[in-house]
C-alpha cells in the first residue's frame, strides 16, 4: 500500500513538474517522491538483499526523500536563492549512511538515531512552511505542518520504545513501535501529495493574478490595479493620487521609431519604481501616462512635496540622460482625498488639471531628449 501511494505520489510530481516547470523546488519534491518509492522498495526486498543492504538503503534514501521535501519547500517559499544549500540531502545521508552501518546490529540506536535526525528535518520543514506564511496560503500550509507533526509524534513515540525496552531486546520491524511509523508514513505521503497540489495551484492562481495587474511592457501595476487599489483605500477618505506624463514622448515615437519609444517606457518605470515608498504603488495608466499611488497620504502639503521631490528626481535623471532618447521632461500633478474628491475619478481630474497646468506653464511643444 505504501508503494503504492510513493508511486502515486511520484506520478503527480511529475505532471506537476512538467505544467510548472520554471517554479522553484519542484525538482526536489519529484526527486523525493522517487526517493521514498526506492526506500520502500529496498525494505520490501531485504529477503533477497539481506539486512546488511536493504536496512541501510532504506533508511538512507528515505533520510534523503525528507531533505529533499526539506529542500523544495525552502525553495519554494524563497527562503534560499536557486543553486545554494545543494549539499544538505547528500550531507543528511552520509550521516544517516554511517550511523546505520555502525549501528547495525543493535537496533535501538539505529532507530533512535535515525529518528531523531528526520524529526529534526521535518520539524526544521513546519518552521519553513509557517514561516510568515501569508493569509490566503495559510491554511494548507497548516494542514501539511499538521500532517507533519503527526509524522514527527510517530518517530518520539517509536524513540521511547527503543529506550524504554531492555538493551538489546527491542527489534525492528518487530516492535509495533515500528509498524505504527510505517502507518503514519502512509498518511504522511498522502497528505503531503495533497498539499503540494494545493501550494502550487494556489502560487499559479496568484500569478496568473499578479500578471493581470501588471502592464506587460514595463512590469508596473495597470488601471485594473489602480482601481482596485483605489476601492480599498477610498473607503478609508486617505489617499492619494500622482499624474505623470511624458512631454515629448510623441516625438521619440515619431522620429526615432517604437523601439525606442519603448526603451523610453520602461526607463520612466524604473525610475518611478526605484523612488518608492511604503505605500505608494507606481502604475502605468497606457501609453505614455503614469500614475503613483499612495495609500494614506496626510495632507494637502505633504503631496505637495512628494510631488517636487519625484519633479526634481525624475527630471534631474532626464538631464543627464540615458544613452538613448528620453521625453524632454515629465509633468507632474496630484490630487488627495478626501480634499479632492471621494472616488478614483474625481482624484484623476483634479490631478489632470493639475498636471496639464505643470505642462503648459513649463514648456509646450518640447522635443524628445537623448
């Protein structure tokens, strides 16, 4: 039944894999289905293997199978970058290697040593799952630590009963300390299996949303964004809007060709991307408009100066240049509810005059700038 369900689960990690390639830690849950699917194997085997081979396979590889569960979630998460850490699983099976190989033969230490190491690993696996998990991945991230725990109780309970027992009179697989580990372990996979499917559907989910916010071209948020934004922070009367437009921008198009119009693009939203602060969110409304939105702004004054500080920042970049042509300036104008108005709309014309009144009152007509 328990090779069963490793087959099972290794048939899942694969689809799962091949649909999500590119999302981090999936290799490792794969390599761990695999893993657990050969230690069972080579336990069902120890009659042809013999003890001498089969235990030592058995506990290694399942050692490995949970540093590699260890290893994917961390990945996963993004609690350790691409490539690093790679030694952990070969690392924890060396150990569990030598240790079983020395403890052979008595098989009270053989457990209890391979049982504290593996509930080191899946206690160290609840921490990395809970690790400031965020609400809407909360709960199955709950569920797989429960999972978890219950794996970790089965190893504690089996280590009282190999210490607890005269020396030398504990056995395993006889004990039924020992059966109820290999119970638990199926309960275990099955549950893991199951939460896997649920963290990668729901990480999909949250991309394929987060990509619906995001203007394509320059990686900033989009008018959808914004107004959802905007419902939020409106219902509180405190926000704030930003208007930033191109002067010139027209004339990159024109002359120079989209391509660069493009580059032009994306450097603006670099530039407003690197200006930030908490709370503010840079949108790109289309073409060549802008938009800064800040969730709770104070008063009239301090967008005033948030404003002068993005013309004086922006502007400044704008005259040193980049290489390639850039608008000749930006415009900037802004709008705070609830002075301005109490919806999106009524922030977005009163920045606009705003802005227009930048615009015209500066420079009309300016040409592109390289």
């Amino acid at each position: 039944m328990i090779i069963m369900t490793c087959v099972i689960s290794s048939m899942v990690s694969i689809v799962i894999w091949r649909l999500n390639r590119p999302m981090a830690g999936l290799v490792s849950w794969m390599l761990a289905a695999f893993g657990g699917t050969l230690s069972f194997l080579a336990w069902v085997a120890m009659p042809w293997l013999g003890r001498e081979i089969a235990i030592p396979l058995n506990m290694t590889i399942s050692t490995g199978s949970l540093m590699l569960i260890l290893d994917g979630v961390l990945r996963f998460r993004g609690l350790i970058p691409a490539g690093r850490l790679r030694w952990m699983t070969p690392t924890a099976m060396l150990i569990e290697a030598v240790q079983v190989i020395v403890n052979l033969n008595q098989d009270w230490l053989r457990i209890t040593l391979n049982d504290m190491l593996n509930s080191l690993i899946l206690v160290a696996m609840i921490a990395a799952l809970l690790h400031r998990a965020r609400r809407d991945e909360r709960t199955i991230h709950l569920m797989i630590a429960a999972g978890t725990a219950v794996m970790v109780c089965s190893y504690l309970l089996r280590i009282d009963a190999a210490l607890g027992a005269p020396r030398g009179t504990f056995r395993a697989p006889g004990d039924p300390a020992h059966a109820y580990v290999f119970f638990i372990s199926l309960l275990f996979i099955l549950s893991w299996t199951f939460g896997m499917l649920l963290m990668v559907n729901l990480k999909v989910h949250r991309a394929l949303a987060d990509l619906a916010d995001r203007d394509p071209l320059t990686g900033i948020g989009n008018r959808r964004l914004l107004d959802r934004l905007a419902t939020r922070s409106l219902a509180h009367d405190r926000a704030g809007l930003v208007l930033i437009d191109l002067d010139g921008f027209k004339h990159i198009n024109d002359s120079f060709g989209h391509d660069q119009g493009d580059r032009a693009l994306i450097w603006i939203a670099d530039a407003l991307r690197g200006l930030i602060r908490p709370g503010e969110t840079p949108i790109r409304l289309g073409g060549d408009e802008f938009a800064l939105f800040i969730d709770g702004t104070g008063d009239s004054s301090d967008l005033d100066g948030r404003v002068a500080e993005l013309d004086a920042d922006i502007n400044g970049r704008i005259t040193v240049g980049a290489g390639f042509p850039l608008p000749a300036r930006v415009s900037i104008g802004a709008a705070a509810a609830p002075a301005d108005g109490s919806t999106l709309d009524a922030l977005i014309m009163a920045a606009d005059r705003r802005m227009y009144a930048d615009k015209h009152g500066f420079r009309p007509g300016a040409e592109a700038r390289s």
